[in-house]
C-alpha cells in the first residue's frame, strides 16, 4: 500500500473499494491497463465488505456466506497489478477527468484516461422527532461496528424501519449475542399488493430463501410489531423512550438504542459535482446517474457502477463493476479486451444478479410520513433547519435547494447533503404542487468533502504558480 500516487497520470482510476470498485480495477489491471483504486477506508470492502481483511468477527456463519465473497475479491485484487491507496479521500473530479485526492494530509492531483466511479450508496434519511438525540443511530452505523469490531448493543434496543439491512443487522446482533428487544416495521400495507405483480421474479431469485430464513430466524427471538403508522424517539438530551403507532394504538417503550433504516440510496455527490445528469427515480425515490449498458454516463470518459448507479445489492455491484472495466478497456486497449469475460456472459451475470430487485424496491418503498417531516422535525441536522423552517422558506420565495442555501444555509454543512438532500427535495416539491425532478438537488461543487486549508496549501506547487500569486 502506498502512501501518494506512484504517477501523474493512468489508464484508469476508480474510485471506492467496496464490491463494484474492487471488481472494476482488477479487471482493468488484469487486462494489462494502469490502474489506480482510491478509497477512503482504511481497508478495502466499502460498506458490505467492511472490514472484510481485518475483522475480529471469525465465524463465517455469525455475519453470513454472502459477507464472506469480498474476501475472493481482495485476494483477486492483490493478485493484480492495480495500485491501491487507502484513507485517500477524493474531493473532487472534473470534466478534464483531473481527480484531487487528499491523503495522509496533503493533496495530490491525478489524471486519468478513464474513471470509474463505484462510491457505493448512503442510508436514506430517516427523518423523525428525536432523530438527532444520542442515542439514535442508523442500522449502517451499527454494522459498522459490529463488522469492524465485534461490537453489539447489551442494552434496551429497539430497530425501526424496513428493508433486507434491517433484517440482516438483526440476525447478526442476535448471532453476536447482542440484545434487541423489539423490532419496529414500517412497511405500508398497501406495498405488499403493489410488489405482488412482481413476486414471480423475486421467488425464483437468491433473495427470497435467504431473506425468509433470515425473518424466521429474527422473529424467532425478537417481538416484531408491523404496520407502524407514526415513529418518534425521546429524552432529554439522551434517548429515553421510543413512541410509535401500530393498528391505531399509541405505544411508548422505554429504549436506550434506536436503530434507523429506511433503505439505501446512491451516493451521487462526487457524480453531480462533475456534472453528471441525473434523473429522480421514482421507484426507488432518490436521484439516479443517466447510463448507457455500458455505465458510460453523460460525461466523456467517467463511468458508474454499482449502487452508485442505482441500488442493486453487492452481486450486481461485482457485474457492474466488472462491465465498467470491460468498456474502459474496450475504449483504451480493445486488442486485449478478449482477455477477459465476453460482454454479453457479463450481461447475463447482470440481469440474474437484478432478478427480484424490482420487487424488493416496491414493497420496501418508504413511506412518505417518514420520508417527508413536518412541524419542528429537524431536516439540515448540520445546520439544525426544521421542517418548518423549510416550509417558511417556500412561502416566501425559495423555489428549490439551491435557493434555500440563501434562506437557510441547507445543505451547507460538512455532509454537504448527504443526510438531508432527498428530504429537501421531496418537501419543497410536495409545498409547491412540483415533481422532484422539477424540483432539483443542490449543486454540488468541489470540495465534496471537508479539507483543511493546510492539505490545498500542500498542493504540489511549480515555479509558474508561485511566481503567479507572488509580487516581483
């Protein structure tokens, strides 16, 4: 592993190492292309494979056979020739396809002929009263934990939400030994008719024995209340207690952990800072890049895949990935593209990898009283802007997330939106009769991420650019 890029410039350069970019830059590397894989981790995996080379958790069965794939991958990927560098933070690419990386507190520039980016997904914002307290925390972030250190809850733990993570976060607590004491679902009703039409799919796909032994194992152990129609969590600067709402009843328990998971969503910030067109999908309710078959997106030269793509679980992010590479090396090196797995088996790994992907999408659709806050919910948690706040932003004259930075700095804070785009968009849409898309998100600009002024002044400098800021 190396500290700075070994280069100014390379064939190709992906950025994130979770199942999508560690397939992409072995198979770039494989074909003989010079690759570099960024990521911001200390290890390789991203967030489905994390800490997949260095858990303490050793059991294959405690977090599961399909956990235990990255490790195939790392090793197919420290087998190749591909130059990886860890804890390197990416905080901006543009249309010239110079990427800034920040690593080990100093900045670097590289170029590339080809990126691929595969920044994986985030969890979506779950916006309820309390969500804020300590104490509240997403399922992604226990996992997290319990993949990097063996850590699980011992005290009164209640999970909310819905979802496949939820399910597995849970099965894997229990298996650790770790306690819940109630699980809360809040999946509509209604979902369960709408995903019909698509169920075919889903049975004859590797989802559904998996998830239903998962669901049998948990509600084994576990009380689960479903139909949860109102959530809140409370305490005074603590969480205390967790209220919620099922079949018309108000119930309160008393709670020291509240887990949230509503689905994921991608992580399109360094995309849309490029300029990459996006499209809102209103079936996965979130923005999506616009792709050819190929991942190619709008810009010439920068490729997506896996979640970052559109959510389509850790098999299709190892195809995506796969299929990403094959077009960088059909662009740059198409003699030696016949190395590797012809595009059309590729496509066929895609569409099997999908199967049953469009049922899960529609019977975990989140609903939206929980997607969409009202009264003093906070929704910008890094600027502490409420429901209402918003919603007064709109009544006089703030047309969408880019004006409400003006009226209340949304958007502005170290997440620079990551926990409150999609909220944003879908509350000024609803206040204004508008669809999302007409809506927009934030325009992202570089640095997505927060740098110090210390790691831009390390910027390698010439004479030319001293001589640029420097009076004679």
């Amino acid at each position: 592993m190396t500290m700075a890029p070994k280069r100014e410039a390379y064939d190709v350069v992906v950025i994130g190492a979770g199942p999508a970019g560690l397939a992409a830059a072995a198979t770039s590397a494989e074909a003989g292309l010079s690759t570099l894989l960024l990521d911001e981790n200390i290890g390789p995996g991203g967030q489905v494979f994390r800490a997949i080379a260095s858990t303490p958790v050793t059991e294959r069965n405690q977090l599961g056979s399909d956990y235990w794939v990255g490790a195939d991958l790392v090793q197919a990927l420290r087998a190749s020739s591909a130059e990886v560098i860890h804890r390197a933070t990416v905080w901006s690419l543009d249309r010239n396809l110079e990427i800034a990386v920040s690593i080990g507190g100093a900045s670097a520039f590289v170029k590339a002929k080809r990126v691929i980016l595969a920044t994986g997904a985030l969890e979506r914002p779950f916006p309820i009263p309390g969500w804020t307290l300590p104490g509240v925390m997403t399922a992604g972030a226990a996992q997290t934990m319990l993949k990097s250190s063996a850590l699980v809850p011992d005290g009164r733990t209640v999970i909310a939400g819905q979802g496949p993570l939820l399910w597995l976060l849970a099965a894997q607590i229990l298996r650790l030994g770790g306690r819940i004491d109630r699980i809360l679902d809040t999946t509509e009703r209604g979902n369960y008719f709408a995903a019909l039409p698509h169920a075919f799919a889903f049975l004859t796909s590797p989802y559904f024995t998996k998830g239903l032994s998962m669901m049998r194992e948990v509600k084994a152990k576990v009380q689960v209340v479903s139909g949860i129609t109102e959530l809140s969590a409370a305490g005074d600067g603590q969480l205390a207690s967790v209220s919620y709402v099922a079949g018309g009843k108000r119930e309160t328990i008393a709670a020291d952990l509240l887990l949230l998971h509503q689905g994921v969503v991608p992580n399109v910030n360094l995309a849309m800072s490029a300029g990459i067109e996006h499209r809102w999908d209103d079936l996965q309710l979130c923005w999506s890049p616009v792709l050819d078959a190929g991942g190619n997106s709008s810009v010439p030269g920068i490729a997506i895949a896996g979640d970052g793509a559109g959510i389509g679980g850790a098999n299709a992010a190892v195809v995506r990935g796969r299929i990403a590479a094959r077009a960088a090396v059909e662009a740059l090196a198409p003699a030696t593209a016949a190395k590797l797995a012809p595009m059309a088996a590729l496509r066929a790994d895609l569409a099997k990898a999908e199967r049953g992907r469009v049922f899960l999408d529609t019977l975990f659709r989140p609903s939206p009283q929980f997607r969409i806050p009202s009264g003093d919910t906070i929704v910008c948690r890094c600027e502490e802007v409420t429901a209402k706040d918003v919603l007064d932003s709109v009544a006089i004259g703030a047309t969408g997330p880019n004006q409400l930075k003006a009226y209340r700095r949304t958007g502005m804070g170290p997440c620079q939106g990551r926990l409150c785009g999609l909220t944003v968009t879908e509350l000024m849409a609803q206040a204004r009769g508008k669809t999302p898309q007409e809506i927009g998100y934030y325009r992202l600009r570089a640095p997505v991420k927060p740098i110090t002024l210390a790691e831009l002044a390390a910027v390698p400098k010439s004479e030319a650019d001293v001589k640029a800021v420097v009076r004679g």
